[in-house]
C-alpha cells in the first residue's frame, strides 16, 4: 500500500513498494518528513493501492 498522511494544509505521499523501505511505521515516518508533520502533532492516515499497467 501507499500513504497519504494529513494535518491541516499539510500532505505528505509516499508510493508503494519503494526500494528500503521495509515497515508500514517507515511510511508513515517518511511521509510524515515530507509533508514537515511532527510525529507527535495529530494527522489522520489513508492507505490505497496502486495498479501498474506495462
């Protein structure tokens, strides 16, 4: 799965089956950096799939 992770106007993504990141809490740690959300600040978290089509 991917992670979109909210709080306020702040959004953070991360895509699936990225290269190094192994654990669900690396996702979630990874977007939250990239939307600048402290981990102790509330957010809500939403999971989705991707299809790829070759």
């Amino acid at each position: 799965y991917g992670v979109i992770v909210t709080s306020g106007w702040r959004r953070g993504l991360l895509l699936p089956d990225l290269e190094g990141v192994d654990t669900p809490r690396q996702q979630v740690d990874i977007a939250l950096r990239k939307a600048g959300i402290p981990a102790s600040e509330p957010y809500s978290l939403e999971r989705f799939r991707v299809d790829r089509h070759v």
